[in-house]
C-alpha cells in the first residue's frame, strides 16, 4: 500500500473520529467552557522535570497546543504531554510519544482561524494516543497502533518536500510537534531542516517500533 494512499485512509478515519468526538462535545461546550479553559491552562503550565536516564525533556514547547488544521468552524490541535528517548545514534532518534487530541469549536461570528491556541476552550479527548517517531533528515518516519489490535504497528515514511496536503496534515503535524516542538509545518520546514524528497514510500508493517531502525536510512 503506497504511503499517500494509506494517509488518506487512516487520515479520513481519525477525522471522522474526531468529528464524532467533536459532535458529541458541542451540546456542553457552553456549559464546559470555564472547565475547559482550566484544562488548557494546566495544558500550558511548565512541565514537571523529567525522571528515568531516557526520558526526554518535553519542552514548554512541545506542551504548547500545536495545530493540526482547521475547517469550517472547527479546529483540531495536537498536545504532547511526554516522551522518552528510545534510541539515538548516527544522527537519530527514536521517540515514544504520549499525546492529547483537542477540538475548539470557533464562534458563529467569527470571521478568521484563530492565530494561536492560548485562551482556547480547548475540548481535550480523555484518551491519550501513544506513537513513535524516527527523527531523521533521511528516514523521518512516524509509527502508530495498527487499527486491528494486538497486530504490531504501522510505519509511514514521512514525504516533507511533496507529500504534505490537507488529508496527511496530522501525521505531519505529530512529527514536528516531537521532533521540532513550536514549529509550524509551512513550506520552509523541508527545506529548514533538510528534508529530501522520498520516491515511491510505502506503509510498512513493524511488530515492534524499534524495528524500524533495521531499514537502512
């Protein structure tokens, strides 16, 4: 399965989950707003020191809401809240993530996306996603849960220089935001970190995420 189809596919079922989500949460934003607002705030706060020889700091940065897209009248963003160094060599490195979806949904009103998530009542998903990145210049890589359990992962080989569009904006998005904390994916990213273009990627199946750093970069 080539890597644009299956970013489509997995793309347009975590939208849809989040829609679902979205949909289930609109009837208590305006009661939820103050509670949400607070959640946010603690999303904000500087985040405890890290413990363990391999935990990764995980900057105020990276703890920042990161925007994943926005489309009529909603917007989705990305949190991370820890991640643990697995491996680093040669220039790489290999995170395990935890992360935190949220939907803001914009004002009847409003007449522009919102510049920036700080104040938001961001609607945060309780359940928090666990995934890994391979950050390489060479390899960038992201590795997520198969959606059939108990059957391994899934890795997408990351195309900065011509694969990033509307439907594979998330991945990307879940990239930078371990990789590169408090960066926007615009079109200087690839060139700013040394992307190269990937020729014909596929979608591979790991048993494990380590596995990944078998392929030769």
């Amino acid at each position: 399965m080539k890597i644009k189809a299956a970013l489509m596919t997995m793309t347009a079922s975590l939208v849809l989950a989040g829609c679902n989500r979205g949909a289930d949460s609109d009837s208590a934003i305006t009661n939820n707003s103050a509670a949400a607002a607070a959640t946010n705030a603690a999303a904000e706060a500087p985040a405890a020191a890290p413990t363990g020889q391999n935990r990764a700091a995980t900057t105020a940065a990276a703890r920042e809401p990161q925007e994943i897209l926005c489309n009529q009248g909603r917007c989705t963003y990305l949190r991370i809240d820890e991640q643990e160094i697995v491996r680093e060599a040669g220039g790489e490195r290999l995170l395990r993530v935890i992360s935190a979806e949220g939907n803001y949904q914009m004002p009847e009103d409003a007449v522009e996306f919102p510049q920036t998530s700080r104040g938001l009542p961001i609607i945060w998903s309780p359940q928090p996603t666990e995934y890994y990145v391979l950050c390489s210049a060479n390899r960038p890589t992201l590795i997520i849960r198969k959606e059939a359990p108990g059957r391994g992962w899934e890795a997408l080989d990351l195309d900065f220089v011509d694969g990033v569009n509307f439907a594979s904006m998330d991945f990307y998005v879940h990239y930078a935001a371990a990789c590169h904390p408090g960066e926007r994916v615009d079109d200087g990213f690839a060139r700013r970190h040394g992307f190269r273009n990937i020729e014909g990627g596929d979608a591979r199946d790991l048993a494990r995420p380590e596995d990944v750093l078998n392929r030769p970069g």
